[in-house]
C-alpha cells in the first residue's frame, strides 16, 4: 500500500515527508495503523549521523502503538483488530536469551539497524522504487507500519494507544534502567543523569522501587522541575554540582546506582558518573554515543579497588511479553505516570519542530499523534 512517512535521505538533512510504498505482510508478519509515536532521541542519532544505517533512506520512529489491520500467514496469536504496542527490541521467544528470560537481548535484535525485515531478509519498504530502512525494523514514523510479530506485543484494549505507545522505547528503558539493570532496593541512593524521554522515566522507576534518595541531574530547569513531579528528591544541574550535596546527604556513601540517560553519550562522562558511585556500586549507560566512539575516562584503580562496576543497559533489561503488561497494569493503578510524559504533540508533517524541541530541551517527550488527522 501506498502511505507516507518522515524519511531521511542522508544524516544532517531535515526529515522530509515522502509517499512511500509499504509492503503487504508476508509470513509471520502483521500490518499496524498506528495511533502515534514518540520522538526518541535515538532517531536524532541517526538525524546527525552519530548512528548509521547501511543504506538511506531511513524511515524513522521506533516508539509506537495502535491496531492491527491485516495478518499474514503464519502469525499466531493476533488478529485484526487487537491493540497492540511495538517494542523496538524484538522478542522471538525461542532464541537463547529469550528462553533465559532476556527478551532484551533476543537474537533477532541483530538486524535491528539493517533494515532487513526478520522473516525473509528484505527491505519491506521502498521509496520510488529504491530499498529503504525502517527504524528498529519498525519506522514508526509513519501512519501504517508492516512489521514481524516478534516486535508486536498485544495489549488489553482499555488504555488510550496514543498514550500508551511510550512503553515501546522510553518508558521500558527508563523504568528499566532503574529496576532491572539497576535493581533498586529500598533505602537506595539512584542518581539519573538527564532527565528526557528515559531518564524522567529512570527517576520514577527509582522513587517506585523505594530509593530513599533519587537525585536528578540535567542543565535544563524545566526538566529538574519535572523531575520532581516523578519522584526526584534533589535536582542539580550538572554531575559536578551534584558531588559535593550528594557526599553531604548519603553521609560519604554516595550513589549505588548511577544512571547515563543523557542525549548523547561520551566517553568523559563515565569517569564523572563513577566519581558520584560509592564503594560496590554501579553506574548504568542507558545513553547512546556515536558509533565509532572507543574511548572512555575511567578510573581503572577506582574501579578495582572500589569494586565499582559499569553496566550497558538494552531497553532497560525490560522483556517486552512479561513486562509491558505489568507496566499497563501500574499505569491502571496510577502508580505509573504516562500522560504526564507527553508535554506537546505533533501532526508527522510537524516532525522537524518536534526534534528543534528535542535539542531545546522543551519536551519530556514529544508525540507524533495520528489520530488527529485522516492520513
Ligand atoms: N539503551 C537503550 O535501550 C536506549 C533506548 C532509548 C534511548 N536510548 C538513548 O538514551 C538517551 C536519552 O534519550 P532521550 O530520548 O531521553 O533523550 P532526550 O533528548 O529526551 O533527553 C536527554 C536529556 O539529557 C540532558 N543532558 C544532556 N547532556 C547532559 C549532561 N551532560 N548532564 C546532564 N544532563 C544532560 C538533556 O538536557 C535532556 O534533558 C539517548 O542517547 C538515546 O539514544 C537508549
Ligand atoms: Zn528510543
Ligand atoms: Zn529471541
């Protein structure tokens, strides 16, 4: 079918909207009319070239939710009809991290940034005629998306999907970061260092999971304010400002956890998360950096004689099956805040100002709603 998207044609230009064609779905594959996405910062990587992709263009967007319109062969477990959010990891269920458990680490994630679609090993989208890339094997950048039921995570009808979309990137990650790769206790002093899309959502994963101290970190005033309306109980506006308070309130002890949900990840920043880390505690990178970065200030004395440990963190070590409906299930009770996330939305062919937003630090996050127009 034909429909549209915001596509990029090579890193440094705008998003531009383009009519694209979208493939029917083939074998164990579903097609989507979504009702909105979120503008995640990983989508500015590829904006900037910081992340790459082995061909352009990109269709973008990998944080989305609506329902299912049509169901190709092979698909077991959904229909036409049901609601459903997109995770941007893929979760096969057979593979070996996946039957451990670890969805966030499913073997299909390998093809996440190739575009090629898991069932067959081809593009499922092309732009007058040539191969493009669908964002996460996703491209939620768009008002339809054909995609593999790997990536499809079925949900109970009684929550708004434009709402509920953030689960597929965002919350999952932040939340995440905070109580699986992070595995807050009560008592805990967690540090979050950048306060968007993620990091707002590592601050009130952390006040959940009852750390006593959750300290939030980012130049930006509105998002330190913010930060208090999620659980934060100290906010600074840089990790150097913070040290000295932060030795002050833990009594020398320091973070257990710090976590790294800045834009952009760089190799400085880890010397300065572990400076804010006490004695067998770890810092968590959530954050991306560019590609190609290899090198990192550490403090290798620091970190073996303080028995301090750095960890990644892949969608916040959340597997989307079990997970996601657990999320839903504390939205319900009010003890997830997820409208409260969305501080503007956007028509697609607003998308550009969504992403200047981004890089002003206006949004905790910003929605691309598809509801609003007839597309
Ligand atoms: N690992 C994963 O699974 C995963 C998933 C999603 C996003 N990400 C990454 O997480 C990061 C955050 O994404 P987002 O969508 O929340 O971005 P965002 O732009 O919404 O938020 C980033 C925040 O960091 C703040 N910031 C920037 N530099 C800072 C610094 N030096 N100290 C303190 N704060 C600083 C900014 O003011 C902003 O509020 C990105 O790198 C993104 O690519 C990782
Ligand atoms: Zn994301
Ligand atoms: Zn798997």
């Amino acid at each position: 079918m034909k429909t549209k998207a915001a596509l990029l044609h090579q890193p440094g230009k705008d998003w531009e909207i383009a009519e694209i064609d979208l493939g029917d779905p083939v074998g164990g594959e579903v097609q989507v009319r979504l009702a909105a996405s979120g503008l995640c910062h990983s989508d500015e990587h590829i904006h900037t070239g910081a992340n790459t992709v082995p061909t352009y263009p990109v269709i973008g967007g990998h944080e989305g939710a609506g329902v299912v319109t049509r169901v190709g062969p092979g698909v077991t477990g959904l229909r036409e009809g049901d609601h459903v959010i997109l995770a941007f990891i893929p979760a096969c269920g057979t593979c070996r991290p996946c039957s451990r458990g670890l969805q966030n680490l499913c073997d299909q994630g390998a093809s996440l940034l190739t575009g090629l679609a898991i069932a067959d090993g081809t593009y499922r989208i092309t732009v007058g005629g040539r191969p493009a890339v669908a964002m996460c094997l996703l491209g939620t950048f768009a008002p339809y998306v054909t995609v593999n039921q790997s990536s499809v995570v079925k949900i109970e009808q009684d929550v708004p999907l434009e709402t509920v979309a953030l689960l597929g990137c965002g919350v999952s990650t932040g939340w995440g970061s905070a109580t699986e790769i992070g595995a807050t206790h009560p008592g805990d002093t967690v540090v979050v260092v950048g306060v968007g899309g993620v990091g707002i959502n590592a601050v009130q994963g952390a006040a959940h999971a009852g750390a006593r101290f959750v300290v939030a970190v980012d130049p930006v005033p509105f998002k330190r304010a913010k930060a208090v309306e999620f659980g934060a109980t100290h906010t600074y506006s840089s990790m150097a400002e913070a040290l000295e308070p932060l030795r002050d309130i833990t009594w020398g002890l320091l973070g257990d956890t710090v976590i790294l949900t800045v834009g952009e990840m760089e190799g400085d920043l880890l010397q300065e998360a572990l400076s804010l880390t006490g004695k067998g505690g770890q810092v968590v990178v959530t954050a991306i950096a560019d590609m190609t970065q290899i090198d990192a200030k550490v403090s290798l004395f620091e970190l073996a004689l303080l028995q301090k440990r750095v960890q990644g963190a892949i969608f916040g070590g959340v597997s989307p099956r079990t997970q996601i409906p657990r999320l839903l299930d504390l939205y319900r009770r009010g003890l997830l805040k997820l409208d409260e996330l969305v501080t503007a939305t956007y028509k697609l062919e607003e998308i550009n100002e969504g992403y200047a937003d981004l890089r002003d630090g206006k949004n905790l996050r910003g929605m691309v709603r598809y509801t609003d127009v007839d597309y």
